[in-house]
C-alpha cells in the first residue's frame, strides 16, 4: 500500500512541476500569441461560419 502512495505523490509531483515549468516558460516569451480557434476551427482562413444545413 506505501507504494501506491509513493506512485501517487510522485505523479502529483510531476503534474505539479509541469504547471510550474508551463508559468516559467510563459514568463520567458510572453510575445509569443496563445493557441486560439476561432469560428468552427475548420478554416485556415478568417472566414465566418456558416452552419451546412443553413448554408445554399
């Protein structure tokens, strides 16, 4: 059973270096722009999305 916690801590310890490797490297290039979708995500494009059933 103590090893099972020792897994369990040891996995919420990397998730916990993870979140705070993740802030330092935003910190380290904030210019850099976020991951975004806009619209449906389909398009490489601005264009606006139109629903198919709608769409003649």
């Amino acid at each position: 059973m103590l090893n099972h916690l020792f897994a369990l801590l040891g996995l919420v310890g990397l998730c916990a270096l993870w979140i705070v490797f993740q802030m330092w490297l935003n910190k380290q290039d904030p210019a850099k722009p976020k991951f975004e979708t806009k619209g449906c995500g389909c398009h490489t494009t601005k264009q606006k999305c139109v629903d198919n059933k709608t769409a003649k």
